[in-house]
C-alpha cells in the first residue's frame, strides 16, 4: 500500500484550502452533537512514519470540539504490567464510550512492526496476532462503532529533514526519539513491514486510509474530508444489521441438560477429607503456575441456588490471596454499558500468572439479555462468534480458561429457595427476580443448551457440574481446575 502510493502535489491555494478547512471543521463540530444523539462511539486511529505530524494533526482536528465528548490517548511501548496481559487488553480499554470520541496517537500497527523488525515476535505470531487485529475491527464496527484508521505518510528524504529539523533546535529535540532514526536507516525494512500489516489489515468493513503528509495543511483538510464523510455514513447506516458470522471452531460434544445425572452422592466426611488433598495439590499447583507465568480464567454460571459462591469458596482457600481475584459480575454500570460489551470483562482480565474468577460472565449477552430483551436477536446470535473469538484470544494468549455450569434440577433450586426465605440469615441470598428468573427455567435452559453446544471448544471447554450434592459439586469443580492445570505444567 506504501510503496505504491504516489505523493500529489496539491495546488488548492491558500485562501481556498482555508476556507474548505474552516467549512469541514464546522461540520465536524455539528457532528459531534450529531454523534452524542445518535449515541455512535468514534474511534480514529492515527499512525505514521516518525515526524509525520500526527500530534499537529490530532491538535488540528479537535481545535474546535467540546472537550467533554472526546479523548487524545498516546501509546507508547507498552510497559511490563501491559506486556503481561494479552496484547489487545491495552486497545481495548482505550475504546470510547457511545456519543464520544477517541483519537489514538499510534497504535497497535506502530507495536506490531517493532515487534517484527526488533524479532519479538515470530511468523506464527504475527500471523496470530494480524487474525486478532481483524477480528477486533469487525467487531468494533458489529457493536456500532465507527473505526477509522488513518496512515501518515511522507517519502524518506522529507521525514529525514523534518527529524534533521527538530533535533537541531534545543525546545525540540526531545521530540526525536530512538525509533524516529531507525525508521531512518532502515526505511525499507520499516516499509515492508508496515505495508504486510497494513494489507493484512486492510478490510471492507475497516480500511486504511493513507493520507499524504508532506504539506500539514493538506492533509488536515484531507482527513477532515475523511472523517465528516464517515461519521455521514456511519449514522445513516445506523440501523443496517451486521452479519452473523459462524466461524468453524473445533467444538466438543455436550450433552443437553436434560441428560445430565444429578444423582451423585458424597459424605460430609468423604468430602473433609477429599477436600483438604485437593486444595492441598492445588496450593502447589498455583505457585507453579505463578512462576510458569501462565494466567488462568475461570468463569462460572448456573442456575440461582446451585452453589456457585460455596464452589468458588472452597477453590479459593487453597489460593494464594496476592495470585487471584474473585470478579462478581452484575447489571453492566453505566460507563460499561455504554461500550462493546466484552470490554467490562477484557477490563478484569488477570496478569499472566494469576487466576481471574468471573462469578457470572460475558455469558450473560446469550441468556439473560437474550431472555430479557435487553439486547436484539442480532446482537445475541452474533455473539456465539463474538465469545469463540474471545476466548481463542485468550488461549493463544497462553491462558488455561475453564466454563463451569453449575447445574441442579428444579425441584432442588424450590427446596433451596424456600429454605432462604424461612432462614432470617439466609433471606437476603433470595430476592423477587430468582423467584421470577424460576418462572422462565425452560426458556433459560433451551437458552443454555444452545450456548453450551455453541461454545464448549477445545481451547475453552465447558464442564457441566452436578451440584444438586454440593459436596460432590466443589469436589468436582476442583478436580477439573486441578487436571487442566496439570495438563500443562505437570504433576506436583
């Protein structure tokens, strides 16, 4: 895309090119009124070669904005917290809310390349890595939001003079940095480089937009040109339904919760006695993992009174308290609700080495929203896909991620629920919506059905946990976290 693209010498004068940038600022200003009622998150992404103007630029564009409704992030080499999550964890907490912009200064096509040409990363990473970038544009754009991407772009003697420039004045020489002269010396290894991922990248849905940088004004009008006629498009399409995507991914064969066994039994002194050997096994395998730097996500759903806060309990004794934290998750707030909805959950993910529990997950846009109308049909049928590419993020990541269906039947949630609304100690564990949730058992379990069969893959299996024994279902969950742990660092 670089190589070919020819330089233009503009011939706008200078009263005209004015006067378009004065009328496109207007209207970019109209349009962010436009965008706040509209509810639209506008999310521009402005990369380039070192000295290219991308700070004059964002400076430019947003001269005349409301500073309420928008945000200027620069990313720099991310640091040693950032460089143990998974390498989207940083972008995604980046993203605005709806009604808002986000302009970002350099981005994840400025990471990937030092990466490549300082041999961080590998050919199988790279790949891995451009699959990631194109799952997270689309479904950015899926979600409602409008994502321009945006290359500065000037020939190597210009972008040598304007570093020349900067670094012989005293108040401007800090603004040379290292990576600014080695793009310099090795401008073509840099071009290859960025022209494979700006191919790779290069979408229907999200496309590069090269901007010709050599003269500042031009490109502003440029862009200004660009993005009014996005944000255009982008609320006139509001409404257009995006499609639903079914992605081959290697799935397990679940059985329907009809078919499962709810029959097991387990002694309080079997399960003392059980208990204390796994979480014995399992306070080993931690510092293993610890050390393995090896993250581990562990979500949990299931039927209200089936025993997911004592199950998470009993795992959590045997854990190192500074090596995990417990997510409970409820009614998205406000400042959540208001973005792509996995970014409440990439927001919680854990460091590498560490344990995340979600009590009650991104699972959540599949059954409750999908029962409780508080998504459309498009939104829930798409986000089976939406979750396998999640969690294949995850696994590539290097996490072990574990689903757990904490499953009783439904004459047991009765005798639960009745025996919390007779125990004063116990009531506030029982409130009108589980009462309500139980009227709509089999709309929830056709719903869990579907999402168990739709979702259950070989890099993030569900297991289904018989819990009407309680005793058997924390023996049981423990066991499982214990052997997919083993399963990649060994025995202790």
């Amino acid at each position: 895309m670089l190589k070919n693209y020819e330089i233009r010498k503009y011939q706008i004068p200078e009263e005209e090119l004015k006067a378009l940038v004065k009328e496109k600022r207007e209207e970019l200003v109209r349009q962010q009124m436009m965008i706040k009622e509209h509810k639209l998150p506008v999310f521009v992404l402005i990369e380039g070669w070192g000295a290219a103007g991308k700070g004059t630029l964002i400076g430019n564009l947003i001269k005349d904005l409301d500073p309420r409704f928008f945000s200027v992030i620069t990313m720099k080499a991310p640091g040693e917290e950032e460089l143990r999550k998974p390498f989207l964890w940083r972008y995604m907490e980046t993203i605005p809310e709806a009604g808002k912009f986000v302009f970002l200064n350099s981005g994840w096509l400025n990471e990937t390349a030092e990466d490549v040409i300082n041999g961080r990363i590998d050919e199988t990473t790279l790949e891995q890595r451009l699959g990631q970038l194109r799952t997270f544009d689309r479904q950015l754009k899926d979600n409602g939001y409008l994502v321009v991407k945006l290359f500065l772009q000037i020939p190597s003697e210009e972008q040598k003079q304007r570093l020349e420039k900067l670094g012989d004045e005293k108040d401007t020489k800090w603004r040379v940095a290292d990576k600014d002269l080695r793009q310099v010396k090795k401008r073509e290894k840099y071009e290859k480089v960025y022209d494979r991922i700006l191919e790779a990248t290069n979408t229907g849905y999200v496309p590069w937009n090269i901007v010709d940088a050599v003269d500042k004004k031009q490109a502003l009008l440029q862009v200004l040109h660009l993005l009014t006629n996005q944000i255009n498009q982008a609320v006139e399409n509001f409404r257009v339904l995006p499609e639903i995507l079914h992605k081959d991914y290697p799935l397990l064969k679940m059985p329907r919760l009809a078919q499962v066994p709810l029959d097991q039994e387990m002694t309080k002194e079997e399960y003392r006695i059980r208990l204390k050997e796994l979480q014995k096994k399992l306070k080993k395998l931690h510092n293993k993992i610890y050390r393995k730097k090896i993250p581990v996500v562990i979500a949990y759903e299931g039927w209200d009174a089936a025993g997911k806060g004592g199950n998470i309990k009993r795992l959590t004794s045997a854990l190192d308290p500074r090596g995990f934290e417990v997510h409970p998750i409820a009614s998205p707030e406000p400042h959540e609700k208001s973005r792509h909805y996995l970014w409440r959950f990439y927001h919680r993910l854990p460091k590498d080495g560490h344990i995340a529990i979600f009590d009650r997950t991104w699972y959540g846009r599949v059954m409750v929203e999908r029962l409780e109308g508080f998504c459309s049909e498009n939104d829930w049928k798409r986000a089976y896909n939406e979750i396998n590419e999640f969690e294949k993020e995850l696994s590539d990541w290097g996490a072990i991620v574990l689903k757990f269906w904490v499953h009783i039947d439904k004459d047991t949630q009765l005798a639960r629920f009745t025996e919390r609304q007779n125990t004063p100690q116990k009531q506030w564990k029982i409130t009108e919506e589980d009462w309500r949730n139980r009227e709509k058992w089999d709309a929830y379990e056709e719903a869990v059905d579907e999402m168990i069969a739709k979702t259950s893959t070989e890099n993030a299996p569900w297991f289904i946990i018989q819990s009407n024994n309680k005793y058997y279902a924390r023996i049981q969950a423990i066991e499982t976290v214990i052997a997919a742990i083993e399963e990649r660092v060994g025995s202790v």
